[in-house]
C-alpha cells in the first residue's frame, strides 16, 4: 500500500500546471486563459494561475513555480513574457507551454506555425516534448533571436502603428527603417571567422522568426548553433528588397547579405547601440557583444504528429 501511494502522488504531481498570464500582451483573452484551465481540469490535471502586472512579477510567479516542479507552466502572452518564463527552466524537467497572444508571437510561429489556440493546446495537453537551445547575449537570456540595425528600428517603427499585410508594405517600412540606421564600423566574429566591417544589419536567430517576419527559415532549434546574418557593408544591400523577399519567403542569402552558423560570435564598439532581443529593445552599456549557444537546454511541450497534418 505505500508503495502504491508513492506512485499516485508522483502521478498527481505530473498533472500540476502552472499558468502565467500577461494581461497586457496585445491579443490577450481572458476567455482563451478560462478555456485553457477548463481543459486541463477536463484532461484529471490541476493548474495554479498566475497574472502578474509588471516584468518583475513575472519573474516573481515564474520562479515560484518553477521551484514546485510542475509537470509545465503555460504563458498565456508575447514573446518577452515567454522570454522571462522560460529563463527559469532552463535544465529543468519542466516543459515550457505557449498560449500566443502577443501581437508578432515570434517564438510561438517558429516552433509550432500561425497561432492557434486548439493547436497550442494540443501540445501541451499531449504531455510530450522536446529540447530546444538557448543563448545568452552579454548576459541576457534569449530563445528566439536579437538583431542590431535594420530590425531594432523595424521594429520601433511598428510600435505605433499596424503590422503590414502585404510584401510592399513591408517594404517601405524597411526603407524608413534603414534610412534611420547608423551605420558604424565594427568587429565581427563567428567562431573562428572574422573581419571588420560597417553593416546595417546583424541578427542572431537560434528561431526563424524576428519582430514578425521569418527572417532565417533554416533555423535548427536544437543542434546549439546559431545563424548569423548579416550584410557586407558598403551600402550594397537595398534593405528593402531584402525584406520584401524575406516577407515572401523568397530570399536566398547570397554575396550582398551572408548566412553563417556557429556557437560563439562576438560583436565590437556596439556602445550604446540599440539591440533587439526577443521582442524587446534594450541599449548596449558595454563596448563588446559576447554571444553563446547553449544547446537543448529548455524543454518546450511539442506533440509531433500536428506538424505532419
């Protein structure tokens, strides 16, 4: 009989759900979050809801859940929410769930296609998973990617206004973009390739998606390695074609714009440059940018055979 207890206990313990909210985020539905915990009370498990009002809380709940062990924690919000949970189970046995409800949910639409909520759903009540990288970007955890130049200021620009449903929307925007970027000398380095030049734009994608559009489709989620691209400077990429083509799916990197994959890369004098990171700006205090891939190290809820329909 004790034996038996044991294991009804450890059973139970697996059907404990941890559901972290951002009331803020852009498309967020009270209605989606009641529907979420109706289904796991369905499916025999338990869930604790959280809805914090700040970054701080957030990481407040996060680590307070992570430290019970649950079977998952579920964000019901954007990419930086899911930036903040997921920073908190790093090497742990608990599975990372995503509810999307940020306006781009760029981390979401690299893992599993366009938001859904019956899809999300279905990952992470299938109680299946798998690992997926990360990178620390001087010091700050990231899972999707961050960018310098042309994305920062894209990314600005669509605060205040809609997201671009067609190709030469996207467009235009990226010419406004580009025209405001401050193209500066710096020092590059991936792994042990490197050289100095003045481009306009660096991203680092561990996932396809950055601030909306699938800028790296090649990305693999769990080899600890990350795509960095990048122009070669001198004003010979036309940004706006680059992210009209990107926008289309259609762009092939090539000699005005490089794809390179590695675990390290180092970027110099980014001083005070604006750097896009998983749905955030945040700006450079330091001269050097250290970049590291840390390979399937978060464990994300992910049932396979949806992706085969």
């Amino acid at each position: 009989m004790i034996k038996k207890d044991k294991r009804t206990r450890r059973f139970r313990q697996k059907q404990i759900y941890n559901i972290i909210t951002n009331p803020k985020a852009a498309e967020y539905s009270r209605e989606k979050v009641d529907k979420l915990c109706q289904k796991i009370v369905d499916a025999g498990g338990r869930y604790f809801l959280s809805e914090p009002d700040s970054a701080k809380n957030v990481i407040y709940h996060a680590k307070r859940a992570a430290s019970k062990g649950p079977v998952g924690i579920i964000v019901c919000g954007g990419d930086s929410t899911v930036n903040l949970v997921a920073r908190h189970i790093i090497r742990r046995t608990i599975s990372l769930g995503i509810i999307p409800m940020g306006r781009f949910n760029n981390i979401y639409r690299s893992l599993y296609g366009e938001p859904d909520f019956e899809t999300a759903v279905a990952h992470i009540m299938s109680g299946k998973d798998r690992k997926i990288d990360y990178g620390l970007a001087a010091g700050n955890f990231f899972l999707g990617s961050l960018s310098l130049g042309l994305i920062p200021q894209l990314h600005g620009l669509l605060e205040n206004r809609k997201t671009p449903r067609f190709a030469i929307s996207w467009s235009r925007l990226a010419a406004q973009a580009a025209a405001m970027i401050e193209v500066k000398p710096l020092s590059f380095k991936v792994d042990a390739f490197g050289f100095d030049f003045s481009p306009q734009t660096i991203s680092v994608n561990l996932l396809p998606y950055s601030s909306g559009i699938p800028l790296v489709p090649s990305c693999i989620f769990d080899d600890g390695k990350c795509e960095v691209s990048f122009d070669i400077g001198e004003g010979q990429a036309i940004m706006s074609s680059y992210i009209r083509q990107i926008y289309k799916k259609k762009f092939i990197y090539s000699d005005e714009i490089r794809l390179y994959r590695g675990e390290r890369v180092s970027i110099s004098s980014v001083k005070d440059s604006k750097i896009y990171i998983d749905g955030e700006l945040i700006t450079m205090s330091e001269p050097e940018l250290k970049i590291e891939t840390f390979s399937q190290k978060v464990r994300i809820f992910f049932k396979p055979d949806i992706q085969d329909q």
